[in-house]
C-alpha cells in the first residue's frame, strides 16, 4: 500500500514541483498552503508522513509540530525551512522534527530523505520482540514500543531522531561506531557533510539523558573514530 504524505507549504510553484516528484515516486500526496487547513486534513486523514513549511501565512510550522508530537500517534515530520542558521535547525528537531532540510533543496535528496524516513519507519513497524524488550541500564530505562525514555524514574522527551540513536546505541553497547555508519545506520543515508549533524544530535541527547553532559557516562566519545554506548555505567 502506498505511503500517504501531507505536503504543507504555501509557495504554490514548490509546493507543484513537489507534489509532481512525490507522486512519481509511488506517494499518495495532499496538499496545505496553511497550518490551519492542515491541522483540519491531520484530523480526517491517515497519513503517514508529514512535509512541514517551518514559515507559513497564519500559523508558525513549529506550532504545528508541537500539537502533533503532544498527539498519541506517532507521525514523522520532515520540516523544511528557508531559514539556516543553527538554532533554528535545533528548535525544529527539538520539538519534533525527524530531519529537516533548508531551502534551497534539490528534489533528489528530499526524496532521499523521504525514502530514509519510511524506511525507518517500516523498520520499527517489523522489529522483533527481541528488539521491542525494555532496556535497563544504572538510572535508565529505554522502552522501544512505547518510545519512551526515563531517567532516574522521570520521563525524558527526545525526538524521533533522538530516540532511534539511543536505541541504536543501547542496543550494541561497547560497539563503537563512525559518524558515517551512525548516517547509514540510524538516518538511512551517508553523504559526505553531513557528520555535523550526528555531532548536533549527541550533543542533545547527552544533554537530555547524562547528569554532567561534559563526563558522560553513557554515550561515550571514542577519539578519532566515534562513540559507542558504554558496557558498564558507572554509578
């Protein structure tokens, strides 16, 4: 069954030329030019990805964003911005966005992100039990079928990108694990710059889940090659 994607994006030419690859690419597509028309197809319709303009007419995309992460089903967002600076990359993914991509983008890499998005999607869809059992390490808990995270007995709100890369670590501890295989493996795609943002990544998620981020016990840094999750946490 095809994947269904809502499009919200106001300019009409992008939002055409968007709409147009999409369906070539097998994607059933709806179209939004504003939050709230959105907000009213995200109430009637299954979907099964969103593609969100952070800047639209009445209503910020990040407002949008928020209600769909506070919803009980689990949507992934694509957020796109014409805006690059690095908070405004970081306000996105912390309030939810899956991946982001900043205008101008070319066609290929948003259906590469896409493509990435559904697969991991899918991926947890299928998992096995063995990889839906609650993770317990020294003051954290790691649920994958609930997608939930606590610290010391306290709910810890990660991303989705967030969650997968914990998940991921917890899962292989004391493997360690290049920027580029951590792209390949959690992302679903490797290119060349993009390193920056598994960086940008870890250092949230250790701000979230370590009590003094700067002496992580539990993603550790592994010089020169990369991180792993670590065999035994110490108290």
């Amino acid at each position: 069954m095809a994947h269904r994607i809502l499009l919200v994006e106001d300019n009409q030419d992008l939002a055409r030329l968007v709409q147009m690859h999409l369906r070539d690419a097998g994607y059933i597509v709806a179209h939004a030019m504003d939050g709230r028309t959105a907000l009213r197809l995200l109430e009637s319709e299954t979907l099964d990805l969103v593609i969100l303009d952070l800047m639209l007419p009445d209503m910020d995309g990040l407002d949008i964003s928020r209600r769909l992460r506070a919803a009980p089903r689990y949507l992934p967002i694509l957020m796109l911005t014409a805006k690059s600076t690095e908070l405004d990359r970081v306000l996105g993914l912390e309030l939810g966005a899956d991946d982001y991509l900043t205008k101008p983008f070319s066609l290929r890499e948003l259906l590469a992100r896409v493509k990435a998005l559904f697969r991991r999607v899918d991926a947890l869809a299928d998992a096995p039990p063995e990889l839906q059992r609650v993770l317990e390490f020294e003051g954290l808990t790691i649920d994958p079928a609930r997608r939930r995270v606590l610290r010391d007995g306290k709910e810890v709100h990660l991303t989705g990108r967030e969650f997968d890369l914990l998940a991921h670590f917890a899962r292989h501890p004391g493997l360690v694990y290049s920027r580029t295989q951590l792209l390949d493996l959690v992302w679903g795609y490797g290119h060349d710059g993009y390193e920056h943002t598994v960086n940008s990544h870890i250092n949230r998620l250790r701000a979230k889940i370590e009590h003094t981020p700067a002496e992580p016990r539990y993603i550790l840094t592994v010089w020169g090659v990369g991180y792993k999750f670590a065999e035994r946490v110490d108290g």
